[in-house]
C-alpha cells in the first residue's frame, strides 16, 4: 500500500505542479505588471508563513547558515522561474528549466554519487534531450530567449536549495524553509521593483486581491510540495515526476489550444511516459506483489 501511495503521490505532485501556472497567466492579462503580480502573491504568501519562522526559531538557529543558502536558492530559483513563465512562453520557460535541473543531476549522478547507475543517468540524458531540444522544436528553435536563460538560472538555484537541503535532512523544519524562502522571494522582487525603470498601468478590478489569492491558493502549497519532494525523495522519484510534469505540461498546452496535436507531439508525450515508467519499475514490481 505504501509503494501504491508513493506513485499516487507522485502523479499528483507533478499534475499540480505542471498546472499551477495557468491561473498566473491569466492574472497577467488584467494590466498588472509582471513583477508587481509576484510581489503581491509573494508577500501573501510570506505574511501565513512568516510567523512560523519565529515560533520554531530554536529549531533552526543552530542551522541558521543551511537556512539562508536555502532561502537564497530556493529565493532566486521562485523569483526567476515566475518572472519567466509571466513573460515568456510556457512551451519554451517549463523545459528550460527542466533540462538545466536534470542536466546539474546527471552530473552530480556521474561524479559525486556512491554508486553510479547506468540506467538512471541514461534515463537523466534522455530527459535533458527531450526537455532540451524536444520539447524546444515544437516552438521552432529561434534564437535563445532571456526568459529561458532565467528559467535555466531558476534550475541552478533550485538544484543548489534542494542539495543544500538534503544535506541538512529534517534538521530544518519543512515550514521554516518555505517561510525563509518566500522572504527572500520577496526581497528579491522588492529590490527589482525599486531599481526597475519599467511602469504598469492601473491594473484592472480585482487583480491585485487575485494576486494574493494565488500566492495562498497555488504558489504556498507549491513551495512546500516542492521542498517536501526534495527531501522526501530519491533521485529516480524526481525524474518520475518531472517526465510526468512535461507530459502534463505538454497535455495542458494542447488542451488550452495553445498547442496543436501532431505527429511530433505524440512522440514527445510517448517517450516521457515511457521514461517516467521505466524509471519506477522496481516499484511497480513491488506493486504486483502486494
């Protein structure tokens, strides 16, 4: 029943993960600027969890160094990864950062592990082609976007944040770390809102109150999903979810007509799910036994 709950998890993790952005586009429609649209959601976010960060105080402080290289990855990777998706396209922000994050693993899998698998770095290799250079043709290859160069930074600070806090295993409470990183978020789009010379327009009715619905409804119970699956979970779990995370992503854009069903596209969906499967077949053997 475990194994069973495990997958489940795992499929409903990346689900909502692929689809939380969509309620973000479409508040980027309502003449709210993109960096004021984090802002709002951010601080939102930061105002529930913040109080947390004070009351187990006495649990972090010992670990306080591991808390703020967290916050400051976790920070950079949160802020760029929205300022990407609100300004560039889902089809091309999504896989970038993807492909950098599975590329930094499959690094880490050929030098630094204890015992280097074949298999899943194979699988890893495949994921960085398909997220890559795959998933990128399906847009037309063009030129290298800015938002896909954050996306890609996005990657490198989520893979640090989630290394750093690994290390540090349940030393850190789980609440402490998304409190520490929604301020940095916060701070970091702060300091880009004060020093940006870019203006919005009065932001229709509404918008800003759904900005900080978003930030409570989506963005908070995405951070701690996210830093619960870090931890939490091996390395072959996270690939299993971030293949299925592309297929949902992929399955999102052509139901949303953003996305014509081809040839091509079919392709991509087949060779994610069968990376996804073959990546848990230990636990879908330990499945048909129970």
């Amino acid at each position: 029943m475990t194994t069973k709950i495990t997958i489940a998890s795992l499929v409903l993790i990346a689900l909502w993960l692929a689809s939380s952005w969509y309620p973000i586009k479409y508040l980027s429609d309502m003449r709210l600027g993109s960096t004021q649209l984090v802002f709002f959601a951010f601080i939102a976010a930061t105002l529930v969890t913040v109080p947390w960060l004070f009351l187990q105080v006495r649990q972090w402080i010992t670990h306080s160094k591991a808390l703020i290289l967290i916050a400051i990855g976790g920070g950079v990777a949160n802020t760029l990864l929205h300022l990407a998706v609100l300004n560039g396209e889902l089809l091309r922000v999504l896989p970038a950062f993807s492909a950098v994050l599975m590329s930094l693993l499959l690094l880490n899998q050929i030098f630094f592990s204890v015992e280097p698998k074949f298999s899943r770095s194979l699988t890893l290799a495949s994921l960085v082609l398909v997220a890559g250079i795959g998933m990128r043709t399906l847009s037309g290859f063009g030129d290298i976007q800015s938002n896909e160069v954050l996306a890609g930074l996005a990657g490198v600070g989520f893979y640090l944040a989630s290394t750093i806090s690994v290390k540090s295993g349940k030393q850190l409470p789980l609440i402490s770390k998304v409190s520490a990183i929604m301020v940095c978020s916060t701070w970091f789009v702060g300091m880009i809102i004060i020093f940006s010379s870019h203006t919005s327009s009065f932001p229709e009715q509404y918008a800003i109150t759904l900005s900080g619905v978003y930030g409570l409804m989506c963005l908070l119970p995405s951070v701690v999903v996210i830093c619960w699956l870090a931890l939490s979970y091996e390395t072959r779990h996270l690939i299993f979810c971030f293949s299925l995370l592309l297929a949902f992503h992929l399955a999102g854009l052509i139901l949303l007509d953003q996305l014509l069903l081809s040839q091509g596209v079919l392709v991509i969906l087949a060779i994610l799910l069968v990376l996804a499967v073959w990546q848990l077949r230990p636990l879908a053997n330990q499945v048909s036994r129970q």
